[in-house]
C-alpha cells in the first residue's frame, strides 16, 4: 500500500507541471487524500509494531507470570488497537483507490 501511494503521490505531484491549469481542485484532492491516507498508514505500522513489542516483551519474560489484572490490560489494549487497525486500513485503502481514480480521471479527460 505504500508503494502504491508513493507512485500515485508522485504522479500528482507532477500533474501540475503537465497541464498547468488555473482550476486544480483535482489536485488538491488528491494531495488531502494522500496526507490523509500516510497518516492512516503509519497509525497502522505504529500500532501493529506496538502489539507486537508488547507481545514480544510477555514472551520475554514468560517466568515472571501475569496477574490477572496484567493479563485483563493487555487484552483490552489489543482490542482497543485492533479495532482502531480495523477503521485505519479499510480508510487509507478507499482513500488509495479515490486517488488513483482522481488520478485517473485527470489524465484522461
């Protein structure tokens, strides 16, 4: 997905310079669709490298034991980032396809 956002970023960026045109609001948009979806993107690499440091640091110290206090708090936490995960991704894949359909009608009318 990054990959595909940095060519269609690079693409907008470029538009301006083949068709100068007074009238860019297409080009607007596609470069708020594209801050809007790195964003997006990058919650979801932080939140995904969070969980898996949290799960990484239990199994470290798997002797120490969880109480279930500990054990409820993680839960809870992995849950909360899942479904956080769960509206990022889906968002920055739509916002990925509206500009590459933004992109697209630019370039072909």
């Amino acid at each position: 997905m990054l990959t595909a956002h940095t060519v269609l970023l690079s693409v907008a960026v470029a538009l301006p310079a083949i068709s100068p045109s007074p009238d860019q609001l297409e080009i607007k948009c596609v470069g708020l669709l594209a801050t809007a979806s790195i964003f997006a993107l990058l919650f979801n690499f932080a939140a995904l490298r969070m969980q898996y440091e949290a799960i990484g640091l239990r199994l470290h110290n798997h002797e120490s034991g969880l109480t279930e206090e500990e054990r409820q708090k993680d839960i809870s936490t992995g849950l909360r980032r899942n479904r956080l995960i769960r509206v990022f991704e889906p968002s920055a894949a739509a916002s990925l396809v509206v500009e590459a359909c933004l992109l697209m009608w630019v370039l072909l009318r």
